[in-house]
C-alpha cells in the first residue's frame, strides 16, 4: 500500500526531485569549469566580439563603428549582466545557466496544458535537467544562450491565444508571442524561421487575423531594429551583417555542410575580396554572396541538392559539435560533459523514433513544438549546421526523445539503443580531441592574459603546429617572449608572422612596438606603424600604439591626435583616455586630465594606476584652487 501509495503521488515529489537533480548538475559543471584556466577569460570566436561589444555599451557607445555581424540583442543583455556582476564572468556564467534551467519547468507545465500524459512530461522534464551538453552553450558567452528563454516566452503566448475565447485578449497574446519571437530573431536571426512557419500556419488555419498580429509583433521588434542601425550608418543594414556569408558558407563549391571556415588569413581574404567587389559595384557585401550563392546552384545543381541532403542528416549527426564555434576539445575537458557526451546519440535516436511513432499512430502533438523543429531544421538545412543551433530547437527535440523513451518498445528492440551507442562510440570519443589545437590556443591565450607565462607559452607553441591562423599564434608568442626580454625571440616570430600573412595588421605593429624599444631603431618603428596603418587605418588599438611611440619621442600634439583617432575607432579604449590625461598634464591642463582619468577609470575600475592619476590630479586642482 505504502509503495502504491508512493507511486500515486509521483506528480507531487517527481518534479521537484528533478529541479534539484537539474540544480545539483549545473552546479557540478561550474565546479569543474572553474577549475579551468578560461573560465573567468572571453575567449574564443564570437565570445571576444560579444564580450568587447558588451563593453562598449557600458562605455555608452550603443553602435559599433561598422555594422556588427552579430544582432544586438544578446550585447546588451550581457552588457546588463556586466553592470549587476561588475564585470565579473563567473556570476554571467551562473545566471546563464539558471535563467535556462528555469525554462523546462516553465515547458512542463506548458505540455500539461496542451494534455500531455504524465510520462512523457517527466521524461521531457528529467531530460531538460539531465541533457548536459547544452549547458556548456547555455553557460557560455554567445547569443544561443539567450534563445531558449526568448522561445520558451514565445510558446506559451501562443497556447495563451490559442486557448483564449475572448478575441481581444487571444489577439494580444498572439502579439505579445510575435514580439518574443522577434526578440529572439534580433538575438540571432534563426528564430526568423519559425516566426514564419507561425504566420504560415495561422493563414493556413484561416486563423489569418491572429497571424497579422502575431506578424506585426516579430515586425515591432525586427523593424525598428533594422531601420536604426539603416539610419545610423547610412546604407540598407539589416538584423545583423555577415548573413548571406553564412548562407554561401552553406551553399558553394566548397562547402561541408558546416562551418567549414576559421576566422584566419582564408577568412580574411574572401571577406576583403568581396567587399572589393561590393565597393566596386556599390552594393553590399550580403548581396555578393548572395549572388555567388545562387550562381553556385545555378552552375551545379546536383552538388547543390547533395549538400542538401547531407546538412538534413548532419542535424542528427550524434558527435555533438559537427560545426560550430567551439571545438571539441575545449568542449568536454569536463569530465561532467565527457560522460554528457554518450548521452547525444541516444537522445537523437530517440527524438528520431519519436517523431515516428507520433507520425504513425498519429499522437497528437503540439503544434508550436513541430513547428520549431521543422522550422529550424529547416533553417539549418538552408545555411549551415551548428551544434549551437539545436539550442533553439531544443524543446522540440526532447519533446520527441520523451516521446519515444516513453512509447519504446524495450522487450522487442533493446538492442537498438545499445547499436547506436556502440556504432557513435568513434564518433563521440574522436570528438573529444577534435579541434585540439584550436582549444591549444584559446587556453593559451587566456592564460597569457592571465599572466601565465609558462602555460601561455606551452599551449600556444602546440597551437602553432596545427592552427588554421598560425601568424595570430606566432604574434602572442612574440608578445609572450618580448614580455619576458627575449627581444631577438619576439622578433623572429612576429617577422614570421608577417611573412605569413602580410595583410594581418596585428605584425607590423608589433614590429613597430618592439623597434621603437631602441632608440636607433626609432625610424624603422615608424615605417612599421605607417605599414600597419595602411593594412587597419580604423584599428583603435594601432592608433594607441603610435601614440605611445609618438609620445615617447615627444610629439605631443601628434599623438594626442593619434589618441583621438583611437578613440573615434573605439570609446571603451581606456588607455587612450589615461593617456590623453598623462598628456593634458604635462601640458598644463589638470582639468581635461581629471576627465580623462576619470573616463579612463570608468572603463576599467581594475586599474589602480588610473585611479592614482585622477587622485594625484584631484589633489592638484584642490591644492591649487585653495592658494
């Protein structure tokens, strides 16, 4: 009786008990992570871009000096995470991930509503808790990791409407569910997809005016958008730039199915050969690719339809990352996600199998969930698969593994599950060394900014054996060696930069810093700045530099100009303005030195040298005013 009676009540103790097991999960993961040399550094692609862009809206520049190629969404809510952690990483990190785990309660019950047996519920809810993998992307500092909560806020508008009599009421709903939709398409534009697939099915269901509404809520958001970053930068700018070089990425002679291409020399070269052409023929350089897309299907359409079909089987591909912005590497250095990783194949096979057996016993299931997952397997298979991507469809895919946990058939099929795990084996286990030397140089980068040395310097020379941006990698060894007096050293590996990729600004700048060490090398330190400034004349970083040298040599005037320019490029360089005070000072202007140290400070409150200055000005000004 006692256990029947245990049994009955599962409903009652059941989700808690997961809500903790979800809690103790991501705590253990952080755990771990913490113990990692990046987990209080941005590192990594996307990660630096959204971390400086973040920065630069605290500082009050609310636009990037060139249209960005992320959407804006996911900066300023991280900029809003920087200003309550004080720009600290790990409490992001943290909030994060509650902000996601908090969704799957919110989906449970969401599936309650819409009739969902119990079962399949708290399969779908032990799911969410227990899936790790996602929470490495959920933790981590890109625009995904905004999706979920947006989308979760998006499904329930549209049940509220959908179970709403009153047609005033049904109709806000559907707005407020358009609005949330279109937060998450300004987070990043893959929800754009599902907004559509939305709007689709309301027409196709004569529901025509709650899909106009729910329309003009995704236009309330996207338009406005689009119109002020237009109008601020004068030229047609859209959600974010960069899209139809994601969509060429998919659709070209070359292509993989994924995210074939490396920030690096390559990456440089066809984005500086299509902007030339764009320039050329006064067009953006979306409408470029767009253009080599279509002329790429048009030439070869049999190659066109095998991506196609490669990219619709890449989604299922059970090794966790077949593209994507993270390397394997440096994903399951946890011990946490490398079991995590055996988990994939089987949650795939079983979202696979569920999909099925709803089809063919005609389940009901909920409309919204199969419209997310069409819409954004769809949207994957039109440009490029990410394992960052299925973040998105995430409560569709459990959805369905719940599914078919719940409706397989163990007794007959056992051995299934068991084929899939044993024939994924070589998958998952050579994803854990995949993308080594990338990871080998995000470690090492981040332990260089950390100051250490030692690990820096091992890491990054392991990287420079195998990394796709090999000059990026002998320039922080350089900067590593002149740090450290080996000036000969730097020398030799910041000209072996330069001859490896001469457009790369980053070399011939740091050829200029280390020449103008010496005074007999003062004239070839300037032919090195005028070289890279020709290769990055808007490169905030290189006008400070030149300052610096220029300051030096004396010429104060030539490089306060310099550090304006810098400024100009980028308002968060908070060296330039602690420069500009040191300048003001020795020009006799305490008061524009006090603002520049205290803009300096503002920026970065770590520096203990700024809040000296602006103390030391202070004091003079006081001192000076009371004579």
């Amino acid at each position: 009786m006692k256990k029947n009676s245990i049994f009955r009540r599962a409903d009652v103790w059941l989700p808690p008990l997961l809500l903790i097991a979800g809690l103790l999960l991501r705590t253990v993961y952080l755990y771990e992570y913490a113990s990692l040399i990046n987990f209080d550094v941005p590192v990594g692609p996307d990660v630096n871009e959204y971390d400086q862009r973040a920065r630069e809206i605290l500082s009050g520049r609310l636009f990037p000096a060139v249209p960005d190629i992320h959407a804006p969404l996911y900066p300023l809510f991280l900029a809003l995470c920087y200003l309550l952690s004080g720009l600290s990483i790990p409490p992001v990190r943290a909030g994060q991930l509650l902000l996601n785990f908090l969704c799957w309660p919110a989906l449970e019950r969401l599936l309650f509503r819409q009739g969902v047996p119990f079962a399949v519920r708290m399969v779908f809810l032990a799911l969410g808790m227990l899936y790790v993998i996602p929470v490495f992307h959920q933790a981590e500092l890109i625009s995904e990791s905004l999706l979920l909560p947006l989308l979760t806020v998006a499904l329930w508008m549209l049940e509220l409407a959908a179970t709403e009599f009153d047609p005033l009421k049904r109709n806000i709903r559907a707005g407020a569910a358009g609005i949330a939709a279109g937060l998450a398409a300004v987070t990043h534009p893959l929800p754009l997809t599902f907004a559509a697939a939305v709007f689709l099915y309301g027409l196709c269901r004569k529901a025509r005016k709650e899909a106009l509404v729910f329309l003009a809520g995704v236009f309330l958001i996207v338009l406005p958008v689009a119109g002020i970053k237009t109008l601020h930068y004068g030229k047609l700018t859209g959600i974010q730039q960069n899209g139809g070089f994601n969509f060429w990425l998919g659709n070209s002679p070359d292509a993989t199915g994924g995210c074939r291409l490396r920030p690096g020399p390559l990456w440089r070269k066809l984005h500086k050969d299509a902007e030339t052409e764009a320039l050329r023929r006064g067009v953006s350089a979306d409408r470029i690719w767009i253009g080599r897309t279509l002329r790429f299907w048009r030439s070869d359409p049999v190659k066109g339809i095998y991506l196609f079909l490669k990219k619709a089987v890449m989604v299922w591909y059970p090794a966790e990352l077949p593209a994507g912005a993270d390397p394997g590497a440096l994903l399951y250095r946890t011990k946490i996600m490398r079991g995590g990783a055996f988990t994939a194949p089987l949650i795939l096979f079983f979202a696979l199998w569920g999909i099925l057996y709803t089809a063919k016993k005609k389940e009901p299931v909920p409309v919204p969930l199969q419209l997310l997952a069409a819409a954004l397997y769809a949207g994957q298979i039109l440009t490029v698969t990410s394992g960052r991507y299925r973040l998105a469809m995430l409560p569709a895919i459990l959805f369905f593994s719940a599914c078919g946990l719940v409706s397989f058939d163990w007794k007959k099929y056992f051995y299934l599950p068991l084929l899939v795990l044993f024939l994924a084996l070589p998958l998952i286990t050579g994803s854990f060394s995949r993308g080594g030397y990338e990871a080998a140089a995000l470690t090492g980068e981040a332990a260089w900014r950390k100051g250490d040395a030692k690990r820096a310097l091992r890491d990054l020379s392991f990287a420079r054996k195998g990394y796709y941006d090999p000059a990026r990698i002998s320039n922080q060894i350089g900067m590593l060696l002149e740090r450290h007096g080996d000036f000969a050293g730097a020398e030799r590996a910041y000209r072996e930069a330069a001859a490896g990729d001469p457009d790369a600004m980053e070399s011939w700048m740091n050829l200029a810093n280390l020449s103008a060490r010496f005074p007999r090398r003062h004239a070839e330190a300037q032919k090195f700045y005028a070289e890279a400034l020709r290769r990055a004349p808007n490169s905030a970083v290189l006008h400070y530099n030149h300052a610096v040298f220029l300051n030096g040599r004396g010429k104060l005037r030539e490089a306060e100009k310099e550090l304006l320019t810098a400024l100009a490029c980028d308002n968060t360089c908070h060296r330039a303005y602690n420069l500009l005070g040191v300048i003001a000072l020795r020009s006799g202007r305490p008061e524009v030195a006090e603002k520049c140290f205290a803009a300096a400070l503002a920026l970065a409150p770590e520096e203990t040298g700024y809040k000296k200055n602006l103390e030391i000005t202070r004091n003079g000004i006081r001192g000076r005013a009371s004579k």
